[in-house]
C-alpha cells in the first residue's frame, strides 16, 4: 500500500527534473500519464514516480514510502533482510529494491502486467492524510516549502524525515 508521495508539478517547479528542460532522462515524464518515470540517485537507487499529466507537460507523483501487505518475505530478501518490516519500504530507493523496480522499468505503462498500481477499495479518513514539505530540495525557491508531501499520519512505513 502506498503510504507517502510527494507531488513535482512541471518545468516551473525547480524541484522537478523537468526544470532542466526535455531530456533522454525526462523524455517520460513528457509522454502521457500513468507511465512509470524511474530514474536512478546517489548513482545506487532508483525511485519510482508516475506521470500525470497530459503529454507534452511533464510532471509526476514520485512514490516515497509503501506498506508491504504481500509477499513481506520476498521483499525482505530483496532488502537484505531488515529486523523490521517497517524498514522494507520506508523510503523512495528502499522500496525499489524491495520491488525489483529499477531503470528497465522506466516507462512502463501502470496499467500493463508487469507494473501496476492496484485500487484495492480501502478506505482511508481524509482526515489523516498530512501533508509537509518535499524532502531534499532546499535549492527550490518558491517551491521549497509547497506542502506537496502527502503521507499517512502515523503509518509506521512513512519514512522517517527530519526538518
């Protein structure tokens, strides 16, 4: 289940890779929603976003933090087998790794069968939704205080940030 995302809305927000304008790297993000944009960090892990918006304008919600609901013993072993199942996917590159998602995946239609983002009916109270900042984008400007973080409040799986 994913627990935490944070929003990057196009080439006007400097957080957003698009800012540097259309790239080989970003040329997803510029193609049609609901396609998997995964680009690789620190040169070690990769982070899985989704495009949302209509081709040509390239934005997406990049997926932070999942809850592991199935297959928690795979996962763990993709993630070198944590002590606590809230250290699987607590964090952008952690549940890459627990997933399996890397740079082949870039692209990927999330409505195919390789790669998909499942409604599964739950019903979450609007209420503990939080917002915050993103994390990490302090070179920002005016974007770096948008509240664009959405999490769970108090789902153990959020990644643990500090402002």
């Amino acid at each position: 289940m994913i627990v935490e995302t944070e929003a990057y809305a196009g080439p006007h927000d400097l957080a957003c890779h698009a800012s540097k304008g259309r790239t080989r790297r970003t040329e997803v993000m510029f193609g049609p929603a609901g396609h998997a944009y995964v680009y690789m960090i620190y040169g070690f892990y990769f982070c899985l976003n989704v495009v949302t918006d209509c081709e040509g304008f390239a934005s997406a919600v990049l997926i932070r933090a999942i809850e592991p609901l199935e297959s928690v013993r795979v996962m763990r072993k993709l993630r070198g087998n944590p002590q606590r199942d809230i250290d699987i996917g607590s964090g952008p590159g952690k549940l890459c790794r627990a997933m399996s998602i890397d740079k082949e995946l870039n692209g990927e239609d999330l409505e195919g069968k390789i790669l998909w983002i499942e409604d599964r009916q739950l019903q979450l109270d609007p209420e503990g939704i939080h917002t915050s900042p993103r994390v990490g984008i302090d070179y920002a400007g005016e974007y770096r205080d948008k509240l664009w973080r959405f999490y769970i409040h108090e789902n153990p799986h959020v990644s643990r940030v500090k402002f």
